[in-house]
C-alpha cells in the first residue's frame, strides 16, 4: 500500500459537477489501494472575486487581512470535496492549511513554507480517511494566516508528498501533461512522457505555466516524483524526475517564450565596479526581477548596461534609477517595449555543442532579430520582437523536430 497526493487546481474544482468528478479520481486512486492526500485550490475564478471585493471596501487593504479573506476559497472547496467523497461513502476529513500542520515565514502576500507538522494528517491516514487539505496557504508561528503566492497550491502538494515521504504526486490540471510548447500556439506541440526537474525547472521560470517554478524546486530538492496530468480524460501524463532517458536523443526538449518583455539600457555608468551591484540591489529590495543582463565598454570607458525586465516593472524600474541617479552616475536611461522572449530547453545541449548556433541560424534565415542572449547549460533565451515571437516558438519547435515525436495519449 503506497501514499499518493493529488492536487486539483481552480478549473478542476470549478462547480459542483467538477468536484463529483475529482471525488471519483480519488476513490480510483484507493481503489488501488493507495492511501491519498488531496491538495486543491479555490474553485474557478473565487479568488478573483475576492480580490475585487476588497478592492471595492478598500483600495490599498492590508497584506494580512487580505490573506486571512483569500484563504478563505481553498476553505470552501476542502469541505465540498470532503462532502461529496462521504457522499460516495468514502471517509472524508478537510483540514485548513494551518491545521495540516504547514508553518510559513512571516510573510504575507507570497511567504515560504518552513515546516510542516504531519501528525496530525498521518493520524488520520491511518484511520483510513482521505485527508483533503486547503492549498496556497499556511501559519506564522505567532499564529497569523499566510498565503503563498501564485503557484501556491502546486507547492503545498509537492511540500506535503515530501513531508509524507509520499510515493508520488499527482497533479491534476487542464492540460495533459507537459508539452515541447503551448499546444495552444503551435499545433504540432507534443506531449512529453518524461522529462527532468532541471528542464522542468528552466521551462517554468520561461513561461511555461503548466507548474510553477517554487513546486518543482520543492521537488528536485527533496526528490518528489511529480507526474503532471489531466483532471478530466484518462491519459497517461508526463513524469517529473531526476534523470530521465533521451526521448529519441532529443537535444532539446522544449520551447517556452512568453511576451510583455521590456528592455531597459542604462548609459555612461561612471564606476561599474559598485554601480552595477548598486543596481541590481535596489531593484532587488523593490522586488523587481532583472533577467537577462548585458554589459559592454565604450570608447570613453564609461559603461553601458542593458537589462531585460516585464513590462509592469517599467514605471517603477525607471523610478528607482531616476532616485539613485547621482549615487550611479550615469547619463541617461532608455526602454524599449513591444519584445518577448523565447528559449529552447534540454539537458542534451551539455554534450552538444553548436546548439545555440544553429538557433540563431534558424532565426536569422527567418529576418527575426535577436535584441539580447541568455545562456546556461540547457537552455538559451533570446529577446526578440513580440510581434515574431509566435514564428520563431513554430520554425525553433520544427528545426530541433519536436515536431516528428509521436504523439502520446
């Protein structure tokens, strides 16, 4: 008898008719003869809603009374889904975040999770209950609610299947499993049957929305088997680990992009020795997350620093280098909007070289300027025109024949 945690997201749970459903997904996974723990989220659009509603009390409320509200939508799906599995005769309990024992930084908004006390859940494993566990949320040691920002259900799974010592987690979504790109977008996007948590990793931080970065981080750290798969059709998902074998040798794996990409370019640096950790620092403390990073010399030997930002930091990037203009000691500041970014992920570039060649070559035959570069051992970015970004994703995903991978189902 193995453990295994679901986790269904918003969609899944987004009306009573879907929350019969997940409950018959769970009662197929006892049917195994598996214990379960069901992680789920707010149904739908709740979370929105709420959002809106404290908006129309109060323009700027408090991080802290806002998590105690947005807690408040995984609580109403935990006792629905209890409700409906008792129904089915399946023995239910629901438990809060705070009461599955997850302790958080005091962090309101998007804090971490520290610890989580299982006693409580393993109790009633043993009793042969379902436990059903509110996500995206948890508790200070001094008691106050938290929330863990976006992704925070998918996180709350993998920390519990880790905690547990659980044999895998499932999570449950409207996809059905992660694809060499957004199906969405190019239509000869296949699906991966595995894939690891380093190409997993690198494609969430690029855009790929099917997981968020934090949940497999979590994973590679405590070496969670994630398998990603659909809530609603019966197929064979796509497993998440460490080492996976080459899908027909891929060399690469995957192309995410994702567009609203700003760049900004800071002129005549006087002393790049401190400006430049100057810099990145105060963006830091303002929470803006600089990507990728060019820096070049001109003929006067005065620096000339470029960086790539999302479009929504621009006002507040501008800001904060206009503030410290004369600690930096620069000549002027310029932006440049309209741009995305699109990357090709795989662990096969490590002993491939001439990968990033022949990308560029590729969009150089297509007349798609590259603006920036960003380079790791499996991955390379580029920042284009948001304009091209849909043609470059189609000619990079059937140049490295993602294209010709059989479809699995």
């Amino acid at each position: 008898m193995g453990l295994v945690v679901q986790k269904f997201g918003g969609t899944s749970v987004g009306s009573a008719e879907r929350i019969l459903h997940v409950a018959e997904r769970v009662i197929e996974e006892r049917n195994r003869g598996n214990d379960v723990v069901v992680v789920v989220s707010a149904m739908g659009k709740t979370t929105d809603s709420l959002v809106t509603l404290a908006s129309e009390i109060n323009p700027k409320p408090s991080k802290r009374e806002m998590d105690v509200l947005l807690s408040t939508g995984e609580q109403i799906t935990i006792s629905l889904l209890s409700m409906a599995l008792q129904a089915k005769g399946v023995d239910a309990i629901s438990y809060t975040g705070w009461q599955a024992g997850i302790e958080t930084e005091d962090v309101h908004g998007n804090a971490r999770i520290v610890k989580i006390q299982t006693e409580k859940v393993q109790e009633q494993l043993q009793q042969g209950k379902v436990v059903v566990v509110a996500g995206f949320q948890g508790v200070t040691d001094t008691g106050d609610i938290t929330t863990l920002g976006r992704g925070g259900s998918d996180t709350t799974a993998v920390a519990i299947a880790a905690a547990l010592k659980a044999d895998k987690c499932d999570i449950y979504t409207d996809v059905t499993g992660v694809f060499t790109t957004d199906p969405r977008f190019v239509k000869s996007a296949r699906k991966l049957l595995a894939i690891s948590y380093d190409e997993m990793l690198e494609l969430a931080n690029l855009g790929a929305g099917v997981l968020h970065p934090r949940a497999v981080e979590y994973a590679k750290n405590y070496q969670v088997p994630l398998v990603v798969r659909s809530s609603m059709e019966q197929e064979e998902g796509t497993i998440i680990e460490e080492e996976v074998s080459m899908e027909q040798n891929l060399v690469v794996r995957g192309v995410a992009f994702e567009d609203n990409i700003t760049s900004v370019t800071v002129f005549g640096l006087r002393n790049p020795l401190t400006s430049l950790s100057t810099i990145f620092t105060t963006l830091a403390s303002h929470h803006i997350n600089v990507d990728i990073i060019i820096q070049s010399l001109t003929n006067d030997q005065l620096t000339n620093l470029s960086f790539s930002i999302k479009d929504s930091d621009l006002e507040e990037t501008l800001n904060v280098l206009e503030e410290n203009k004369a600690e930096l000691g620069y000549d002027k500041v310029t932006s440049e909007q309209g741009l995305a970014k699109v990357s090709i992920v795989g662990s096969g570039m490590i002993s491939n070289p001439g990968v990033a060649a022949d990308m560029f070559k590729v969009l150089s035959q297509e007349k798609i300027i590259i603006k920036m570069v960003s380079t790791s051992e499996i991955k390379v970015s580029t920042v284009i025109e948001k304009e091209k970004m849909v043609k470059a994703v189609e000619i990079l995903h059937d140049a490295f024949e993602l294209s010709k991978l059989p479809v699995h189902v």
